[in-house]
C-alpha cells in the first residue's frame, strides 16, 4: 500500500497495524547541491483500529489495504485510506506558530487565579518546531457487504470510487451518508457466483469512464454517461486462452490482481498470477504487450497452490512517462520492463542493495540446464520474501518498493 503525491514530494504507506506513514523528500541541500533528497518520516499516525462487527460476529482488521492522495487545493494534504470496509478521508496539516500571551491561563494552561489578573495583554503567534498533524476529516462507513479492494479519486477531483468483491460504488468527497451503487454483480442466488471483482480504477482525464477487472481474467470498462449503474459495459476486454497451456490452475493464475490506467490515459495495464499485459483502450480482443513476470514459476504451481501464494495479489505500477512498468515477484526479487527496448531486468530489495549509494545489481533465476555463478535455482526462492506493492514517482526515476518487513526507496545515481 504505497502511494506517491502527484508531485513525488510525499510517499504514503499503510501497513497491516491499521498505520499511515508519510515520508517526505528533503530538500536540496546547499552544501551538496547535486545530491538528490532523501525521503524521511513526515508524519505517522494510526488510520484504522481493530473492530469488531457483532452482527456478523466478525473481526474487522486494522490492516490498510489502500491508501490514494487527492490533489492538493491548498497547504494541507489529503488522502484517502480504507481496511476492509471504512474508507477514511484525511487531512494531513503542518503547524509552525503557537498563540502565547492568553489572559486566562498560564503558559502551561492552567486557569490562572482571575483576582490576580490586572491587566490585559494581547496573546501574541509565537514560531515553533513544526509539527505535522493528521486529523480524519471524513469516514464513509457502512456501504460494503464485502472486502474492499480498491479506492480511486476520479479526475473531476470531487468524487472517488470504492470496490469490494461484487460491487462498486461513487463517493461524493465532501457527502459520508450515502453513495452511488454503480456496479452490482451479485447474481440473485449466491450458489451462482462464479466471478467476483479484483480491482477498480478511474480514468485519469475522463471523469465519466471507470474500469473495473475480474478474477476470470476480463476487465471491463464503464461509461457513467451512458446509464447510472454500469452493468452493462460499453468495452470488454480479454485475451482468449491458449487451449494447449489449460491446466487445472488456469483459472486462478488469470485472474487479475491490479489494474492501472497509463498516465495518457489510451493505454491499462494489468497484472496476473505470471504476467504484466499491457492493453490499448482502443482494442479489446487482446493485449498488445505482454511481459512474462517468473515464467519458471508454471512448473510449481501445485506447490504455490498448497501454501496459498498462487492467491497473492501482486500490484503493477506505471514510470511517470509510461515507458516502463514495475511489478513485484518473490524472494525480495521486482521486474522492471521497459516497453521502447523490449528489455527486462529482475532487482532485489534486500538490506545490501539499500546501502546508501549501492548499486542494483540484476539478479537472474536458473530455470534448467547448468546453473551459473550469481544465478539463483528455482528451487531455492523464499516464497515467503514476496514484493506485492510498488510504486514510481510520478516524474523522476525513483521507486518505492514494499517488502515484507521494510519498504525500499531507490533512486537514479546523478550522473
Ligand atoms: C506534493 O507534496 C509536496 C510537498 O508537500 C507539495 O509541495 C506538492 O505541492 C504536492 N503536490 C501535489 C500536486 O499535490
Ligand atoms: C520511463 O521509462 C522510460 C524507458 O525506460 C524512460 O525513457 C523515461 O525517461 C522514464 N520516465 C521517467 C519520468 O522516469
């Protein structure tokens, strides 16, 4: 759950603890004018806490599944986090002055004793260390039957989308007591379901046109001009399957874990359980790139099947200028694809490379034949080390990637 501002300036992460942590670029400094900034905490503060629902007799975890930034309209940020069913509006301010000189009380704030006040004074703005305050400015709560997957601020800048597993709905920024219902797919008899919604996102200029995909692997895209709830799509996309590679995991590995629009906005890309593809609004029977994330892993899907990591949701992240994308794999390992050269590269994070002016270096899996030095064998990934979120500034070469226990920021050396 990583989130860069439209500026890049902030990065915001939510973890499983129900925390927000905002870190923010420092400036240049004089004494080392050439050195790119570093990211440090900005604020911190707790977003969710655990609930429990008791009509359900179900926990409500903490744990943040998205979190988006709103563009900023004046000196303070905003943004959006959910768990599982609330989804919270918050207002993140900074503070660098304090009022001294009050008549009633004493600097500490105790009420001062009103006989021994004689005479008035005027409470003057003192400066002060900044101080960052986060305060929740809005909670939309109680729209969701199921887990919510998705948040996405739609361009108009004054509503948002919210997906759960079978619907999706429109927020008005400012409105908490209800929202629109624009997608529904529960079918009548629960017995009949055979797909449920992954992930959802708005057009990044058309505030009328949203996407939504699926865990069959479809993805449709909604216009909200033509009819207020969107059952019926106006685009359908999916890549008809290839007969010779069914298996028994088909269905799972297809199913779609993230969806993102490009920055121009002709283009979504999409990530499921082995691939990135890459999709032109304009045609929908089939991608018109697709980039292998861990091919070697088709050989081990039983297993990634009996220790659940064939369900991890792995998101994809565009670079601020569309021409590569980033995606994460196990074993600490993300790919880089950049679309012009066709190449690819495999990275780790890992507490070696984070070093400060370490470099990458590319790793690289030993799929068969005769392992070589610095390859890695299959049989040796720790699936547990898994990177599912990524993401990119929105205008320089700098990522952030989240690891199990730590997040990595990497930055393009000057020069
Ligand atoms: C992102 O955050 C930075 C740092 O506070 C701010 O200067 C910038 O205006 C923000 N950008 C946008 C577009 O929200
Ligand atoms: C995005 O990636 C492409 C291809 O590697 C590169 O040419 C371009 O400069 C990158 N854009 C940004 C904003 O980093």
């Amino acid at each position: 759950r990583l989130n860069f501002n439209y500026s890049g300036e902030l990065l915001a992460t939510g973890d499983k603890g129900g925390r927000v942590v905002i870190f923010q670029r420092e400036q240049e400094s004089k004494n080392r004018p050439h050195s790119r900034g570093e990211y440090n905490v900005y604020s911190t503060f707790q977003s969710h806490e655990p609930e429990f629902d008791y009509l359900k007799s179900l926990e409500i975890e903490e744990k943040i599944n998205k979190i988006r930034w709103l563009p900023q309209q004046n000196a303070a940020h905003f943004l959006l986090s959910t768990n599982d069913k609330t989804i919270k509006l918050w207002k993140i301010s900074e503070r660098d002055k304090r009022a001294e000189g009050y008549n009633l009380k004493d600097e500490d704030g105790r009420l001062r004793d009103p006989f021994r006040i004689t005479s008035l004074r005027v409470p003057v703005l003192m400066p002060m260390d900044l101080m960052v305050e986060a305060s929740p400015r809005r909670i939309f709560a109680n729209a969701h039957t199921y887990h919510i997957n998705s948040i996405s601020v739609n361009s108009d800048h004054e509503t948002y989308l919210s997906a759960d597993d079978l619907r999706i709905n429109l927020w008005h920024l400012e409105i908490t007591d209800r929202s629109f219902n624009i997608v529904d797919i529960k079918p009548a008899n629960m017995e009949e379901l055979t797909e449920v919604i992954t992930a959802a996102e708005c057009h990044p200029h058309q505030c009328n046109v949203f996407v939504y995909s699926s865990s069959k692997g479809t993805i449709r895209l909604c216009d909200m001009r033509a009819a207020a709830l969107c059952d019926r799509h106006t685009k359908f996309f999916e890549e008809p399957e290839d007969p010779s590679s069914r298996s028994f995991f088909s269905e799972i590995i297809s199913s779609i874990s993230d969806v993102k629009f490009s920055h121009s906005g002709r283009y979504m890309m999409t990530r499921d359980y082995l691939s990135v593809k890459v999709w032109d609004l304009n045609m929908e029977n089939r991608p018109v790139e697709t980039y292998q994330v861990h091919e070697y892993l088709r050989s081990k899907l039983c297993s990634l099947y009996e220790n659940d990591c064939i369900f991890d949701k792995f998101e994809c992240c565009w670079n601020g200028s569309d021409g590569a994308i980033m995606t994460g794999s196990y074993n600490n390992f993300f790919r880089m694809f950049d679309r012009n050269s066709r190449r690819d590269i495999t990275l780790e994070a890992s507490r070696e490379s984070s070093k400060p002016r370490a470099m990458l270096k590319p790793r690289k899996v030993c799929t068969g034949g005769k392992r070589k030095k610095d390859e890695i064998s299959v049989d040796s990934l720790d699936f547990n080390k898994k990177i599912l979120h990524t993401a990119w500034h929105p205008k320089e070469n700098v990522i952030a990637v989240a690891a199990t226990n730590n997040l990595y920021i990497f930055q393009d050396k000057i020069n």
